[in-house]
C-alpha cells in the first residue's frame, strides 16, 4: 500500500487551532482593527486609531477632544458599518477615548 504524504499550511490548521481553543471569533474581530480606514474612510481614519478589541467592543483612539465628540454623535452609524463589514462576529459597541499625547 502506496502512502502519501499531504502537508497542510498553516491557514488550513489555524482556524481549527483557534476553534478548539474557544478564541478563533475573538481573532476573526480583529481584522476590523486593519480594515478601520476601509470601514470609516479616510477623514476619520486620519484622527482616529482603531486601538483594540476587548471581548464585543471595539476601542477607538481619537485625536482631538471635538472629533470624539463628533465621532460619539456618530456612533450607532459606525457601529453598523463595522458590523456590516464582518457580520460573521458583530461588535455590541464602541468606545472612543481621547489619545494621549506626549
């Protein structure tokens, strides 16, 4: 009998990996931190800094204290289009926090 041999790469492992440790949608929801300026566009990725994501809540760095008061009116919005942009692991929230500076 004739074995063979099939070596796996590591995009074909890892999913499973993820799985079997209960964390793949926590690292599915990361790809919105890389898609930030594809999701909210130029103007807004230009002082805003998808920060990180803590359980179903994105954290969001703005620059200056009247963007993040803009960006809070504009919340529920920005919440769909992160959302629509990964429906498969939807965020409940956003958080937005002034950067620090220094």
């Amino acid at each position: 009998m004739k074995r063979t041999d099939r070596t796996l790469s590591i995009g074909e492992v890892l999913p499973d990996v993820l799985e079997d440790a209960g964390v793949l949608r926590q690292f599915e929801r990361l790809g919105v931190l890389e898609a930030w300026p594809e999701i909210v566009g130029e103007a807004v990725a230009n002082v805003t800094r998808a920060k990180g994501i803590e359980d179903t809540t994105l954290v969001v760095e703005v620059r200056s204290s009247a963007w993040l008061m803009e960006l809070n009116m504009m919340k529920g919005e920005i919440l769909e289009r992160v959302n629509a942009h990964a429906p498969d692991t939807p965020m409940d929230r956003i958080v937005f926090v002034q950067a620090e500076t220094g």
